[in-house]
C-alpha cells in the first residue's frame, strides 16, 4: 500500500545526487536508507553497478524511501 504513495522526498534532488555523488551513495542517505548508504560508501556505490541500477530506479519512478513510498515527480 505504502508504494502507491508518493513520498514528500523530492525527485530532483534525488536524481542530481545519484548522478553527481551516487558512488558514495549520498542519495541513499537523503532518503533514510541509512544502511544501504554506508554499504555504498564502502564498496564506492558497487564498483558503480549498483549506482547505476539506483539511477534508472530513480528515473522510471521506482526508487522508494526509507518507508516505502515512491520518489517520483
């Protein structure tokens, strides 16, 4: 149910952080995902791979936050 709700995080910052800084995974962190985002920073986003799948989540709309709601514009 929670991801059929928006999510009041914005979908620009979130795609311009991934783009720019997603290899230390900051857009992870700007959306709650705490963990995930220091994993990122240790492995620098996957060796890139898993900023990439993070990238096209974002820019079809099914990047989600912390709670499970959907960051879209």
């Amino acid at each position: 149910m929670n991801e059929l709700v928006k999510s009041d995080k914005s979908f620009v910052a979130a795609l311009l952080l991934c783009i720019f800084l997603g290899a230390i995974g900051v857009h992870r962190f700007y959306v709650g995902k705490i963990g995930t985002g220091i994993l990122m920073i240790l492995t620098f986003g996957g060796l890139g791979i898993w900023n990439l799948i993070d990238l096209i989540l974002i820019i079809i709309g099914k990047f989600t936050d912390s709670t499970g709601k959907i960051i879209k514009s």
